[in-house]
C-alpha cells in the first residue's frame, strides 16, 4: 500500500479534529469497495490486530454507491467471503449531520458461492431510524482510485478501509 497507515494516536487525534469541525466528507468521497484494513477498540491507542486480521482473512468489506440523484439513498453492501462463499447483507444509506454520519440499514442477505445466489432473504424489520447502524465519518485520505477512510461505529470500534481500486472505472459487482 503506497498510502501511510495511521497510528493509533494519530487516529484519536483525527477523530477529536473531525469532531470539532466535522470530516466534510461527502457522498463522492465514499463511493468505492473498502476494505478493512484495521481495528482499534474504544479510546484506545493500540489496534486490535487478532480481530482485524480475522476480518482480513474473511476479506470483510464495505461497498457504497451514490444513488441516481442527489436525492437518492446510498447502496450499501457490507460482505464477508470464506473462498468462492460469500454473506452478504446490502440495503441502502445516508449522510446525516455535519460531522457526518453514515446511517445505514440493510433490507437483503444473500448467501453467494462466486456469481451464483444460493440464498436469499429480505430482511423486512428494520429498526427505527434512530437506532439504525452508522459510522461517524472522520477522514479519508488519497484519491478517487486509492486512499483509506476512518470511521466509528455505533458499537464504539473504530476502523481504517483501504480503497480497492475500481476496475474498469466501475465498482466490481458482489
């Protein structure tokens, strides 16, 4: 990776900045499939590198599209992949606020194995708005075509994405 990682206490650092005056990410910042690179839990300063390269192994990922419009909710497909089998939750999302926040909720889970859906389920309750699943946005670095985003969930993990390259100009498809 030709972009530096941060370290533990540069990520605090980034996260107090971000919640002084906001990441100003925007949906065009996020758009892409990441992958999760590292872990830290809760105020802390040293990641957490069994769970993360756990996640690793399972090529954890994060995919986000922009909607058509402006207006448009987010696709959003979180996945994890064992081999050719595949679990994969998708559904949509938005920015929220100034920091922002990324509140997402899924409406699908698909079981893959490479191309072919071997399972599928819609996921009809959802949670009230405010108790959605989100990520408080706090940085991104690099380009349309590199770079890592650092993000806090609603459980309080922090975590680091790396940016896979598109391929042909596109997001490859899950």
């Amino acid at each position: 990776m030709d972009i530096p990682i941060p370290t533990g206490t540069e990520v605090l650092e980034r996260e107090r900045l971000s919640r002084r005056q906001g990441s100003q990410l925007t949906t065009t910042n996020l758009v892409g499939r990441w992958r999760l690179h590292q872990l830290w839990s809760k105020a802390q300063t040293q990641p957490n590198p069994t769970t993360a390269a756990l996640l690793r192994s399972l090529k954890a990922s994060l995919s986000i599209d922009a909607g058509a419009t402006a207006d448009d909710a987010l696709t959003v497909r979180n996945s994890v992949q064992l081999g050719a089998l595949q679990l994969c939750f998708s559904g949509h999302g938005r920015l929220r606020g100034a920091r922002p926040l990324l509140e997402f909720w899924f409406t699908e889970l698909a079981l893959k194995l490479g191309r072919q859906t071997l399972w599928r389920q819609a996921i009809t309750h959802q949670p009230e708005p405010r108790r959605r699943p989100f990520f408080a946005l706090i940085a991104r670095t690099g380009n349309a075509d590199s770079g890592w985003l650092l993000a806090r969930g609603r459980g309080g993990g922090l975590a680091l994405w790396v940016l896979d390259p598109p391929v042909s100009g596109k997001m490859s498809p899950l």
